[in-house]
C-alpha cells in the first residue's frame, strides 16, 4: 500500500512537469513501454527489486533498454535511483499512464473473456462503457477459458460479472443453501 501512495506520488509530479512542459503525450509513450517491459520480463522485474545488483549497473541496464526515452522520463529513472526507489519504477509507469488517461477523459476497460473479442463485441462493450460512465475508453481483452462463456467487464473500481462460471457458482451456492 505504501509502494503504491509513493509510486502515484512519483507519477502525478512526473504527469505535471510532462504538462507544464507540453510533452505529457511522448512521456506517457515512454511509460507505456516502460510498464509493458517491466510486466513481460521478469528478469527485469527481478534486477529491479534486487539488493545484491549495484545501482550503477541497473541504472545502465536501463538506459540501455530504455535507450530513446523522453528527457523527463529518464530524468524519472535517475531521481528514482538516486532516493533508493527504482524498485517501483514499472508501478510508478502504470500510474501515470492511469493518471494520464484519467487527465485525458479515457479509461481502460478490461474484459475477461473465454474466446477473443470479435469487432462488433468490442464496439457493444465500449458503448456500455460510456453509457456506465461517461468516458470514452480502451479496451484490453484477456482471454481465460476457466470463465467457460460469457464476460468480466471492469472499469476502474465497476465490476459486471456475466460469466457462465460465476453463474454456475451462484446456482451452486443456492442449492447448498437449501
């Protein structure tokens, strides 16, 4: 809980210099690519929580892989490394990418789902989406066959359950119940 207070510390500075210096779009591209390296890798993942690798060498690893960031982005890495919090550096990318989307009026909805999403399933979720909240959004689609049929749709802090699964569960809990 407390990585997390300080990471969306570290992104809202960062999403504010971004905006003051009218570049907030190339830094939330560079977050993007931060936050999906560090989620894909976990060798990244390790090297960054790692005690034993010196500071100096993940700060080159990192601008080596990150090698055409924004001078704001980099400019993240190096006061991350210098107060001893590069360990969240993929927690302090989602949140501002959240915050940037946020600040943009988009929000990412996340549907789980037993088979990919065709077009004209996304263009139905993405219109309940505005008629739930409001906002325009981007659609992730995971797939997991263990729903069996069905979807799981969650926007921020909403959650709509139609799966086969959860419907299945709730037959089952009614029946033990009785």
């Amino acid at each position: 809980m407390a990585q997390t207070r300080t990471a969306i510390r570290y992104a809202k500075a960062v999403l504010d210099l971004a905006k003051d210096q009218k570049s907030a779009e190339i830094v939330n591209a560079d977050m993007k690519s931060i936050a999906n390296a560090v989620e894909a890798s976990t060798e990244l993942k390790d090297m960054l929580l790692s005690a034993v690798i010196p500071v100096a060498t993940k700060k080159s690893a990192l601008l080596a892989i990150f090698k055409d960031l924004n001078k704001l982005s980099s400019g993240l890495i190096n006061t991350l490394i210098e107060n001893k919090r590069i360990d969240i550096l993929g927690e302090v990318a989602q949140k501002f990418t959240e915050l940037y989307n946020e600040s943009q009026g988009k929000q990412v909805a996340k549907v789980t789902s037993a088979v990919a999403l065709t077009d004209a399933l996304k263009a139905k979720v993405l219109a309940k989406v505005k008629e739930l909240t409001g906002k325009e959004a981007d659609i992730v689609n995971i797939v997991d066959e263990s729903i069996l049929g069905g979807f799981i749709l969650r926007v921020g802090d909403i959650q709509y359950d139609a799966s086969i699964a959860n419907k299945l569960n709730k037959l089952k809990r009614e029946f033990t119940l009785n």
